[in-house]
C-alpha cells in the first residue's frame, strides 16, 4: 500500500511519517519510508534547495519551476517503485499532491485548472508516477504552522528561518485552502482523508495525530 502524507509547510509530515512507520513495523508489516524532494539525493532536487533558498530569484512561472520537483521524483521512481514491490507499506512524506497545489496557487485563478492538470498529465501520465492508494492531509491552521517552521532544526538546502514558501503567510493560506476545495477535482482517484490537527483553537498533541492517522492506515490495511 502506498501512503502519501501531506500537508503545508510546518504541518508535521515528517514526524507523522516517522511514527507511522514505527507503528507499522511494530504490527509486524515490511515498510519503506521515503521523502520528497530528494534535496542531497537527486540532481534536480539539489536545483530544488537553491530555488527554495531564493538563488533563482523570482517570478518564474510553475511550468519551469515546477518541472525540477517533477524530475526529482522521476530520479527517484526506480527507488520508490523497489520499495512498493518488495514492502506491505510505503510512507511518503509530501508527494504529487504537494506539487498540484503549491503550483495552483502560483498563478491566477483563470489558469490554475491548466497548471494543475499540466503537472497531473506529466508525473502520472508521461512519467508514470505511481498513484498513492491513500492521500492523508494534516490540516493544520498557518499561524499555528509558521509557529512549527520557526522552530525547525537547520535545513540542508537553507541557512534562513523560512524558505521562499514558507515565509509567505498568505500563499500558504491559498495552498491550505486548495488541498481541501480543489485537489480532488483533478487528481486520478484515490483515497483522501483530511487529519483536523486543531480543537477549539489549539492544536492537538502529536500523539494523537499520529493515532488518527495510524487508524485510518490500520482500518485501510484489513480491507
């Protein structure tokens, strides 16, 4: 079963996908995780770092820029492809999904139909991706995920705070928002389930995320 784990940025998936994976080991299951972009494994996923640390400049359309986080996960299918043929599980930290809606909301709301469809038709159809069997989305409110960006450890790719999308409260609002209301519209059939990470106005420990998503991949795993 292929497990994809999304969300916006400092919204957990990290952690969420090491816990599940633990979890799956200890019921016994064969699990490969794996996490996307490659920043220091794939050649295209090195471009990805610089782009996100502001090297490229600005103002490039997602047909571009968005080809580098493609052809990073296409460096990387015979690895993801192994892992599904040989594991019960593979958990994926951010995947495609990730890709169709930080690009929607690059653009203007007459062309993010296009975009999005443009990058569905290239990872799963010219490159033949494989589709996820579920797409689990952390929802987590931004003020609370700008919260957890701030508090992240130092990143391979960047010596800021906050990469160029992390530091945009705003875009990160449209791409929260798009996960929810637009993803689905266009993305092949599968699986979504949305993780409310916040309760009147705080949010949930860790511990219970990862239990809401452990029961949804249990639940899926005995059908």
């Amino acid at each position: 079963m292929f497990v994809v784990i999304e969300g916006i940025d400092g919204s957990g998936k990290g952690t969420v996908t090491r816990e599940l994976h633990k979890l799956l080991e200890q019921a016994g299951h064969k699990v490969e995780s794996i996490s996307f972009p490659a920043y220091e494994k794939t050649l295209c996923g090195k471009l990805v770092g610089r782009y996100l640390d502001g090297e490229f400049g600005e103002g490039s359309h997602p047909y571009l820029f968005g080809s580098l986080w493609a052809l990073d996960r296409f460096e990387r299918k015979p690895y993801l492809e192994a892992a599904l043929q040989f594991n019960d599980v593979v958990v994926s930290d951010r995947y495609i999904p990730s890709q169709l809606c930080y690009s929607a909301m690059t653009v203007g709301v007459e062309e993010r139909s296009e975009v999005v469809d443009h990058f569905v038709k290239l990872e799963y159809g010219l490159l033949e991706l494989p589709v996820p069997d579920v797409i689990i989305f952390l929802d987590v409110p931004v003020k609370f995920a700008v919260q957890n960006i701030a508090k992240k450890a130092k990143r391979s790719y960047t010596d800021k705070s906050a990469d160029k999308y992390e530091a945009d409260v705003s875009y990160l609002n449209k791409v929260r928002s798009f996960y929810v209301s637009g993803l689905m519209n266009h993305h092949p059939p599968t699986s979504f389930q949305t993780v409310k990470c916040e309760r009147n106005g705080h949010l949930i420990s860790i511990e219970k995320v990862v239990e809401k998503v452990r029961t949804i991949v249990f639940e899926m795993l005995k059908g």
